[in-house]
C-alpha cells in the first residue's frame, strides 16, 4: 500500500467466549494502512500521524461474538463486517485473541461476494508453500502470544474503493472444570461506537444446569437490563446487544460505555455417582466429577529456590504465597519445607503434623528465607523424595494419604547434577511412580521443558508463574487447585467389544472441583450390553460404580432448536486425542514420541485443527502487480511462548507504532514502502555489532581496555547529542588470567533539548527541570517530559526516546551477586540510527549511515567452523573471521547468536583512526 492514504479505526471488541476457564480472549477489528508489518519491523523509522477532522472513510458496521457450548464442548465464531466508503483502496486488520488452549479450525474473508478461505496443512508443508510464493523465506506468523492464556490471530486484506468485507474466524475448545465452575469470559473494549454489537453464548448441557451467574464490570442501572438470560434445566441462553445510542458515553460523541469484562460462570448438575454419558453419532464421551466424596489427607514438601536469581519481588511473593498456603492446610495433612540454592536446608528432618502450633513455627522460619547462591534442583528435589519414602517407610505419616512434592524454581540447574536430562533420570528412578511431582517455573528465565517433561513423568503437571503483582495470588491459586483430592489411582472402564480409540482413561489423581473426561468411538451402536465401571482409591475405602450407559434423544431435550453441533462428541474424542498424542510426543522412548507425533498430526489434519504440528495457510486475494500474497497461522507450543515474552520484554526496542483508538477522530497516515533498518549496539565483554540487513550481515568487535575507561560511542554535532560509556572490570583475574571489562556507566546528553542522564547498574540518574531525579532499576517506572520519555521495565531495560528525535535502548545484565568474577553490566542499543546528521560520529556513531566492504577468499580458520576470509574496507585489507557474537535484545539472559565479520584487534581499519582516539576524560566530556 506504499504511497496511498491509510484510515486507521481501532475498534476494539476483547472477546472471550467459551474457552479456558479464567482467561480472557479479544477480539479487534483494526482498520489501517500500518499494522502488524511495521510491528515485525527491527527498524525504527515510521510515519508522522497526524489528526484528521475529516469524516471516517471506514464504517465498521458489525461486530460479533457467537458462542455454542455443548456438553463442555466450545464452538466459538467472531465476525467483524466493515466497508470502504473511501474512493481508493485501504487495508484492513482484524485481530481476534483466543485461549492458546483452543484449536482455530477456520478462518474465511468474504470480499464482495469472493470468499478466500484458510487451508489446513502440514506445518512443513504449508511453509514450503509460503516460501514458494515469498522470496523472504521468512514465514509471516498470523498467530503471536498475547498474555498468559491468549494467542492473537492477525490479518489483514486490501480492500478496494466502495468495497466492503467479512472476516469470520472460528475456533473450538474443551471447556475444563476449576474449583467447581466453567467460566466464560469476554473483554468488552470497543472504544467506539458500533452499528451492531452482539455477544450471544447458548449452553447445551443435557446433564442439567445448577446455575449460571452473568455480570460485568461495567454495566450501569441503564446498562444492566440488556443483559438477557434464560435458563431452563438444561439450556441457557445469555446475550447483550445494545443498541448505537445505548453504547454512547454520552449524547453527542462515539465513545462508549462498554470497557471491562463480560462473565459467564456455571456448573452441572452432579447427582449420578457413575457421572455423565452423551452419546451422538457414535461416538461417546464420558464426564466424571462424582459429588460428596470426602478429602483425602496430603503429605506435601515444598522445596523452594532461594538462589540469587530468586532476589527481590520473586522471594516477597513466594514468602507470601507459602504464609497463606500454610495457614490453609488441614489439620491432618502433613508438611516439609526445603530451601535449596547450591546448599539444601530443611526446616525439619521429617515431614510434620499441621497442627496450629506446628504451622505457626513454620511461618517463622518461611519469613527468614533469603535469596543467595546458586541452583541445585537435583539434589533438592532428591531430598524431598527421600524424606517422604523414610517418613513413609518408618510410618511416621498415614498410610490412606497422597504424597506430592512441589518445586519452586524460576531458573536452570547450574549447580550439583546440571543437566536437565539427567536430573529427570534421577527423579523419576527416585519416586517410581509412588508419588507426584509439581513443579512451578517462576518468571520466563526458567527452563519450562525441562519442568513440564519431569513433571509428567511423575504422576504431576507443570504451572508457569508469571513474574507480576500477582504471583502470590498464582501460587496460592495453583496449590487450592490440588491440595484437595478426593481419589487416586482411578480407572474407568468400558467393555472391551464395544469401544475403540478410547482416550485416556487412568488418572493418578482426581481433585476436588475438576473434572474426568473420557471419550471414545463405538464399535456398532448396539447399546444394550453398554456397561461402564469406576474404580479408585479414596479416603478409607475404595471407590467403585457401575452402570448402564443410555443414550438420550437431542431432539427431544432441544425441540425448538436445530441441532446446532451434531459432531460435536466425535470433534471433542479427536480434540481430546490431539491433545493427549501432543503430551505424549514430549515423553517415552523415542519411537513413542514419532508414533505420537505422527497420529496427532494426521488427526490434526483430519479434523482441520491448527496445532503445534499443523499451519493454516491463508491466501489474500490478488495485489495490483497480480501477485498472491500467502500467510501462514500456527499454533505456539508452550517453549514457543516463553521464548516470544521473553521478546516481547524487548518490543520497545523496535519502537513499533502502538494502535491507540481516537474517538471521534481518526488517524491518516502517509505510508512509505518497509525497509529493514539496522540496529547498532555493544553489549558483553564489550561487543560491538553493526547490522546491515541490506546486505543480510554483521561486522562485529571488540574492544579491551583498562578498567575505568570512559568511550565516546556517539558524537553528532549539529543535532547535539552525546553518549559515553565506562567500562569495569571482573571483581579479580580469573585462572586462565584473562580480566574481562564491560560497561558499567552510560553518561547520555542532547544539547539542543536540554537532557542529561546518566545510568549505571545501581540506578538511573536524569536531570529534569534543572533537578536531579533518581529512579531504580527495581522500578516499574515511566517517566514522561517535554523533551524526552523514559520507560523503565524493572530489572531489565530501560527505553530513552527524545523528542522528534532518537531512542537509545539499555539492558542491565544482573550477575549473581556471589560470583566469584564477574558483576552486573550494561548494553547500548541504538534505534532511529537514520535520523542522526551525516556529522555523527563515535565508536557506534560513524557507522550509523552504513558501511562498504568486500569479502574475498574464504579459508579455513584456526577454528575449523569459524573460517577466516580478507576484507576490503575503508582503503584497508584486513584478515577477518565469521563468528558470532551476542544480542540480548529477546533474551537478557542468554541472548541470541548473531552470525558476522569479526575484525581483530579492537577493530583496527575498521574504526577510524584509533581505539585510543575514542578515550574521554568524563562520562559527559567530549573527545
């Protein structure tokens, strides 16, 4: 859309209907010529927005969410409808968030009459497809993280003049049970005014309702009578559709009262023992939640982290999370508690009796937990698996009990036993099936596979703790989740002749205020020899029933409807199968994991879910050169979305344009054609990397120097702007007799705007208003002024951008504090290296307006897969080797290899002049 006149209209709809029990889902429909391309963008130029009086061109004219639930089974689709009154073409974005939990399996764009679908295929496959048709070979991702339990679906289209479009994305999920209810959530946040606005979720549950409950956060006296909802025994009907003048804010504007969240919470009836059989087109699914069983007592250890890493907010939470976990033991469970970093500490020998006193004395000793030292998962665990076979063994806890442990960690084992495969080994030896391991990764530093894969192994499941306000709030959630069994060891049985493809059915446990569910397919619909059996071990006795499975008759239970889902127990037994094949990929030898993967992906394929293995390729229609253009949809696995927050911590760093909605105005923007721009940094020991991604390269450097030396990195004249780095050196020479200097001081000035700012690893130091203003790096801060903004993102980064003019990005490096060598250090990003002066200049500055070089003669190096070549630059033939050096920009802590030209010896011939020439005399002083 280069050189045409762009309309952005945000109009959000933050729907989630029927999905993950407590996560929201969103819905946008965001109308603009600038969107998700310039967001992928790692350059920092971008258009100069200006506000408009004039008309919309625009009209979003619908807006819906339509939600069908059928015996736990959710079948969900949002449609957004929008037309271009506008005399030339536009391009249009909608957005729709859903649970990550949930399978997308169609997703279609109507343009005038023309329907352009989505194609379900193989992940390998569909990208061959994409990098056919696109020289990039980079595939364009449709689905990106957002938030802990929501994936975001983004498309876009061009759209002509008087033209107008419908997007209909469609997903499915099974509903699962927590704490006693199914909730629906949906986030309203249209911000605007909308011709028609529908939310309307129908529940099918012949098993019988026993309550629904709808509110939200938003509805006022006028608003609250919209909301309609019928409920007979076994159907529920809730739907708010206001009206243009019922959303206004008030009389004479477009903004809207609708802003918050939409809530639908409900439960069955549970009154059969044997629980619930539907029976549809012959395939089965078994629900089991069997009511007044009484609790069966815990024997739980909880080995906490309390390694360096564990510093600050993370120790308060997880101090104040296990005060409230402890004062809701019961009074017959029993307890340990493990600190470990490179040293394991228990409060006591053996696990303890939950008694008032004992509970008390813990809570003293949890309150004097400190972070220190390193982290040995292995031996910590191992102890806690020990104490309950002795204490077990010695029968010094009940017998008719269930053991656990629970593990705390936000970080990788780097102390005892390191490696992550050989600690399961040790574990799962170690427990035998005997016990059950929980384990919670706290933050997105911890190694979550790792977790997730020792976890399953041991008869627990892995929980991701998201470093934020309320991590206390997740752990003390996570463990009301599983502190109350009610069975274990439980199997549920069908005749043999009868059934086929059955999905799981033993389970190790069975917790209060969860669900069982089984499906299968039938082999004949003969139902009269149908007998179904339980079995599990409860509190005192063992748990059994049986029964005769019936079929009842949809149609007479729902006259007045149309069957709306007839498939839906066959699409729910293959959702349920997917999902357990995918679990199942992740353990066992490694034939079990092929033979998984490969069934998982057939199915996936069959029933036309995009899953981990699957992508839906959607192609737009036609471009004005003729040319298609394919998009590909994924489904992120659990590594896949650690990884993307991790980079997200980072997206300031590409300074990508925020879709803010203006009411009653509207955006236009001058659109420019989208050129990768280069990012100039120096982070490590120190590094210097230059990137070109025109000629899709690196140059690389480093520079060593006595500890104490300040450098000039950048030096524009005309626009006024200076920036020096300090480096320091390790605590003490290491044995291989090698000090190591980073930069530890960054001192920052623009002459013109009257800034001046200096950040070190303690702190960050600005001067404002002619005063010295001082912020932490344990800060969540965003500090705003007439000349610059200042964004501090806690522990991590900070974001400096100056007015009509550049950002700096700084990421702090946090080192154990105990290390014997090395200490906290800092990195220089520079963004918007375009709008320097030609003038600029500086160990970073003088390459900010590109570089030519000539690579010849490539050989092999010192190094065999580091191979050395001559490099033509700046009238020198330099000898340079391929390596890689480090960016941090996604991942602080490990960050990414980046392939480039290393030029040696402090990057002689490659810099003007020499290092030396760079030394200042103070951090604001110039060359």
């Amino acid at each position: 859309m280069s050189g045409l006149l762009g309309v952005r209209l945000l109009l959000l709809l933050w729907g989630s209907a029927c999905f993950w029990l407590s996560g929201p889902a969103q819905a946008a429909l965001v109308i603009s010529g600038d969107h998700e391309a310039s967001q992928e963008s790692t350059g920092a130029a971008r258009s100069l927005q200006k506000r408009s009086p004039n008309v919309a061109q625009v009209e979003v004219y619908s807006v819906m969410v339509d939600c069908k639930v059928t015996a736990r089974f959710a079948h969900t689709v949002m449609t957004s409808q929008a037309l271009n009154h506008a005399n030339y073409s536009q391009e249009i974005f909608f957005e729709v968030e859903l649970p990550k939990t949930g399978f997308i399996t169609n997703f279609s764009m109507e343009i005038d009459g023309q329907v352009y679908a989505g194609e379900v295929k193989e992940k390998e496959k569909a990208k061959k497809q994409y990098e056919k048709a696109v020289s990039s070979g980079q595939t364009a991702g449709l689905v990106k993280v957002s938030g802990r339990k929501m994936e975001k679906f983004s498309v876009s289209v061009n759209i002509a003049a008087k033209s107008n479009v419908t997007f209909v994305l469609t997903y499915e999920e099974l509903l699962q049970r927590k704490l006693g209810q199914y909730e629906i959530l949906i986030r309203v946040k249209p911000k605007s005014t909308v011709q028609k606005f529908q939310i309307v979720a129908n529940i099918y549950e012949p098993q019988g309702i026993s309550f629904v409950d709808t509110h939200a956060t938003f509805l006022s006296n006028e608003l609250l009578p919209l909301v309609e909802k019928t409920v007979t025994d076994k159907k529920a009907h809730i739907s708010f559709s206001p009206t243009t003048e019922q959303q206004r804010k008030c009389p004479d504007c477009d903004e809207t009262l609708i802003d918050g969240d939409f809530i639908i919470t409900y439960d069955v009836k549970r009154v059969q023992t044997l629980g619930d059989i539907q029976i549809v087109n012959g395939y089965f699914v078994h629900f089991f939640a069997p009511p007044d069983l009484p609790r069966v007592p815990v024997n739980v250890v909880f080995v906490i982290d309390r390694s360096g890493s564990m510093s600050g907010r993370k120790m308060i939470q997880t101090r104040e999370a296990l005060l409230a976990i402890l004062n809701d033991l019961h009074e017959d469970d029993y307890f340990a508690l493990i600190q470990f970093d490179s040293t394991i500490d228990s409060w006591k020998e053996s696990l303890t009796k939950a008694t008032k006193e004992n509970i008390a004395d813990a809570m003293v000793y949890v309150k004097q937990i400190q972070d220190r030292g390193a982290t040995n998962i292995n031996d910590a665990v191992l102890r806690g698996v020990n104490m309950i076979l002795n204490d077990k063994q010695a029968k010094r806890i009940p017998e008719q009990s269930i053991d656990m442990v629970i593990l705390l960690t936000d970080g990788m084992p780097n102390s005892g036993e390191p490696r992550p495969q050989r600690i399961q080994e040790n574990v799962r030896s170690a427990i035998e099936g005997s016990m059950s391991l929980f384990c919670l990764g706290f933050g997105n530093d911890v190694d979550y596979s790792f977790l997730d894969v020792m976890s399953k192994e041991n008869k627990g499941m892995a929980r991701r703790i998201y470093e934020a306000s309320d991590a206390t709030l997740q752990l003390q959630g996570f463990y009301e989740e599983v502190s109350s069994p009610l069975l274990s060891e439980v199997d549920l049985r069908y005749p043999d002749n009868a059934v086929d493809f059955l999905t799981t059915n033993h389970f190790d446990r069975f917790f209060n205020g969860s669900e069982i569910v089984v499906a299968g397919r039938l082999t004949d619909n003969q139902l009269d020899n149908f007998m179904v059996e339980v079995f599990g071990q409860g509190f005192e006795e063992e748990f059994k029933a049986q029964g005769q499975a019936t079929t009842v008759d949809w149609g007479v239970i729902y006259p007045d409807e149309e069957y709306i889902f007839g498939d839906f127990t066959e699409r729910l037994w293959a959702y349920l199968t997917i999902q357990q094949l995918l679990e199942k990929s992740k353990t066992g030898t490694s034939d079990e994991k092929a033979n998984a993967t490969k069934e998982a992906l057939d199915m996936s394929l069959r029933y036309n879910f995009v899953t981990p293995l699957t992508s839906m390729v959607v192609t737009k229609p036609e471009t004005e050169d003729g040319t298609e253009s394919p998009l590909i949809a994924d489904k992120l696995t659990e590594e896949q979305r650690q990884q993307a927050e991790r980079g997200n911590m980072a997206h300031h760093f590409f300074a990508a344009p925020v879709a803010v909605p203006l009411v009653p105005h509207f955006q236009y923007v001058q659109h420019a054609p989208h050129v990768p721009l280069p990012t100039y940094f120096v982070d490590g020991d120190p590094h210097f990397i230059i990137e070109l991604p025109d000629r899709d390269d690196a140059l690389c450097f480093n520079i060593n120097s006595i500890p104490g030396t300040i450098f000039n990195l950048v030096r524009d004249p005309e626009s006024g702007i200076l920036v020096n780095g300090q480096t320091i050196g390790d605590k003490k020479i290491s044995p291989s007799g090698v000090i190591n200097t980073y930069f530890s001081r960054f001192g920052i000035i623009h002459r013109t705007l009257g800034v001046r700012m200096e950040v070190s690893t303690q702190d960050i130091s600005v001067l404002q208003d002619g005063k010295w203003v001082k912020l932490l790096w344990s800060d969540q801060a965003s500090l705003k002024g007439p000349n610059m903004d200042l964004l501090v993102t806690k522990d991590h980064s900070i974001t400096v951008t100056l007015k009509d003019s550049v950002k700096f990005v700084i990421l702090l490096h946090k080192v154990w504090k105990n290390h014997p060598y090395h200490r906290d250090y800092l990195g220089f990003y520079t963004l918007d290296s375009h709008l320097f002066s030609s003038s600029v200049h500086g160990l970073l500055g003088q390459f900010y307006h590109g570089i030519n070089y000539e690579v010849t003669d490539l050989r092999p190096g010192e190094v065999p897969e580091k191979p050395d070549a001559t490099m033509y630059v700046k009238g020198h033939e330099l000898n340079v080797t391929r390596g890689w050096q480090r960016d941090f920009r996604r991942d602080v802590k490990n960050g990414q290899n980046v392939p480039c030209w290393f030029i040696h010896r402090n990057g002689t011939g490659l810099i003007d002049g020499d290092v030396t020439d760079y030394i200042v005399s103070g951090l604001f002083k110039t060359v």
